[in-house]
C-alpha cells in the first residue's frame, strides 16, 4: 500500500513506525531461534526444579561448631539470631529466627527446643506491652509454644537475664519494674510456676540442682533452692566478696560443668562453684601483671569472656592508649589454663572484636564479631581456639549490630 505522506504525515509516520517494529520482532526472534539451536540440548530432567518455598530441617541437637549470632537493628531494637557453622567452608548460614525487643536467648542443648524471652508492644515500639518466653523448635526454627510472663516486667537489662535451672526443668527469667525479682517456668508444662524477689540484686545464675544465684549491689551472693512447684524453700546468702566500687564483677561469666569464671573491671578472676545450693567463691586470681595493667592492658564490659572443655578461659582486652579505646589493631584474645591459672597464650585479633565465644568439643573455636570491611558491614572471624590461628572471616551483615551469643547450657 502506496500512503501520501505530504496529505498525512501522522499517518505515515505510524506506518513507518510499525513497519520498522515489525522488521525488528522478526530479526530478534529469528536471532533467539538461532541462539537456541546452537545451544548444547539438555534434557529436561537433568535440570532439577526449585521448590517454593523451600525450606530445610535442621538436626534436634546442634554440633560444637555451631554459634548463635544476634543482628539487631537498634532503631526498632528487633533483630534475628542467626546460626552459623564456623567450621564449615562453605554454606556457614544455617538459618535464622527473630527475637523481639533485646531478646534473651538460651540453648538447653538436652532438649529439641530453644528458649527466647521477648517482649512485644502493641503499636510497634509503644502501646500496650506483653513479655513472653517462646519455645522455637530446633530443627524448624518455628514456635511451637508461647508462655506469657504475668506483669509486663521482663528484665531488659545487659547480663544474664535468663537462663535454665542445671536439670533442665525450669526456665528462669530476671524482671525488674525496679524491685527485682525472678519469674519460675515449667518448662514441661510450660506454664508460670512463681516469681521469687531478689531485693537489690540482678542477674540469674543456675545453682545446685534445682535452683539459682544473683549478684547483689551489697557485694554478696544470694542463692536459692526451689521446690517442684517453683517456691523458694531455700537461701543462702555469701560473704561480701563484689567490690562494688573499686573492682566491681561484669555479669556476664564464662561458665562450663559446675564452674562459672567472672572477670572483674580491674582485671582480677573469681572462680565459683555452682554445684551445691550454697556456692563455693574461690580465690581471685589476676589476668595480667602490674606492667601490663599499666602498660594500658583493660577488660571491657560486655560478651568478652569464654571457655572450652580444655579448661582454657579466653577474655578479650583492650590496650587503652589515649582515646583509641578497642580499635583495630590493640584488642587481643588472651588464654589462661584455669587450672594452674597462667596465661598460656595471646590471640592478636586480625580485625578487632567486640565480642567473643568459644565453641565446645575437642577441637574449639574463637568467634570473634569483627569490624570487617566497611562496605560489607559487620563480620565473623574465626580462629583455632587452640593455635590462635586466624581461620576465616564470615560475613557481611548489613546495617545490623552484631552480639554473639553464649546461650549453650
């Protein structure tokens, strides 16, 4: 068909337009036909298709070498656990599950479930406020029970605000509205048993068979023994031993079998036996020497300590020069054998670290959250916890802040 452009030009610009489309369709498909056909042929079968969702179990008991790691978004203070495989080479992630608002997590090892004490808000990050202990099944990672916690007074505090009686029957959850206090949960029966005040003290540390410990502002250590319906039927309470003021302990202890190391702001390690309903303070041995302590060697607040099956204890510190306080390259791991308490060996940490934990089984390993590159966020570097040998670096989180978390018991 012959057009008259010089009548019509709109109309012959449209012809032309959809003449010049059509000739570019036709090219394009007979090029993509070709493209195809000088492919290799596959057989349909031998490309196997993706499941949606797809989604993997994970084993009821978790191996040694598997850490928790808690990525928080401080601006709406939620965040997820995240667990991965420092041995592995490849596929470290294993999966995740949130925690709402600073979440304390805890890993009875003996049983198929994890244990997170989390608070919700019914606005988001205001309204009416409801604290729950949720039990998350282990291989899923789904929950499979929730307990509401009566008084919406959940501890959200730094220290070991939760943790499991040493049978493994009873949750224990410190509140504080101020007055101090712990909620007892059957874990079996998964309901609130009782709540225990603890007046001036903080923290809860399992002690004897069936009950729990809390350092309190005095400088003592009370304790308490429980019966089955989660009642205290008994107290002890230790000789002043915390100074408070000079050397005050960080509460959060490095502990394995019946023994938990706390480290003091100064430097110095108390040892305490756990195993009896009134438990036995050691005697205070110190991490480093006087020129070490005034060449600017410090403890610092927070998840810094751990300990193997070895019986080897590992504190991060801090060589404090000016005001370059934990930086890159002054923050090492060091290592003492608690038996004959000598340090036995130092860990500079290739990245610095904020916070450490040490996995159990014959071989452990030093987790260390580093500062990683700076375009990629937040890291995970791994060490051989027996060399000091740095291994391999997991990461990036974006935006997050990484916690890891000692929650094996």
């Amino acid at each position: 068909m012959r057009i008259d452009c010089s009548a019509n030009p709109t109309r012959c610009y449209k012809h032309a337009s959809t003449a010049a489309i059509r000739v570019r369709c036709k090219s394009a498909v007979a090029l993509a036909v070709a493209s195809l056909l000088a492919l290799p042929w596959t057989a349909e079968g031998d490309v196997p298709t993706d499941r949606i969702p797809n989604s993997v179990t994970l084993p009821a008991a978790y191996p040694d070498s598997w850490v928790f790691v808690y990525a928080m978004d401080y601006s709406v203070a939620v965040g997820s656990f995240a667990i991965v495989d420092v041995a592995a080479g490849t596929k470290e992630y294993k999966g995740q599950f949130q925690g709402a608002f600073y979440p304390a997590l805890i890993d009875a090892v003996n049983t198929p479930d994890l244990y997170v004490a989390e608070t919700f808000f019914e606005k988001g990050a205001h309204g009416a406020r409801t604290d729950v202990l949720t039990i998350t099944e282990k291989s899923t990672l789904q929950p499979v029970a929730q307990i509401t916690l009566p008084g919406a007074k959940r501890g959200i505090l730094p220290g070991n605000v939760m943790d499991v009686t040493r049978d493994g029957r009873l949750a224990l959850i410190f509140n504080f509205t101020p007055a101090s206090s712990v909620s007892v949960v059957n874990l079996d029966k998964r309901r609130v048993l009782s709540e225990v005040p603890v007046p001036g003290c903080t923290s809860v540390y399992p002690s004897g068979t069936h009950g729990f410990s809390s350092l309190c502002a005095d400088g003592t250590l009370v304790s308490f023994t429980l019966d089955e319906k989660g009642r205290a039927v008994g107290e002890h309470r230790s000789t002043a031993f915390n100074d408070i003021e000079k050397d005050v302990l960080y509460l959060e202890p490095a502990t394995a079998g019946t023994m938990s190391y706390f480290v003091s702001a100064q430097g110095n390690v108390w040892p305490i036996d756990m195993t009896t309903d009134a438990p036995a303070i050691g005697e205070p041995w110190p991490l480093m020497t006087r020129e070490e302590a005034a060449d600017g060697w410090r403890t610092a607040d927070g998840p810094f300590v751990g300990l193997d099956e070895n019986g080897r204890l590992y504190v991060r510190l801090y060589r404090e020069t000016g005001y370059d306080k934990q930086t890159d390259d002054n923050t090492e791991v060091w290592v003492y054998d608690v038996s004959t308490r000598k340090r036995v060996g130092r860990i500079p940490l290739k990245n610095g670290g904020s916070s450490i934990d040490v996995t159990r089984g014959k071989t452990p390993y030093l987790v260390v959250t580093a500062a990683g590159d700076p375009s990629m966020g937040q890291s995970i570097d791994v060490y051989d916890g027996s060399t000091g040998e740095y291994l391999r670096t997991i990461g990036g989180w974006h935006n997050s802040f990484l916690t890891l978390v000692q929650a094996r018991r």
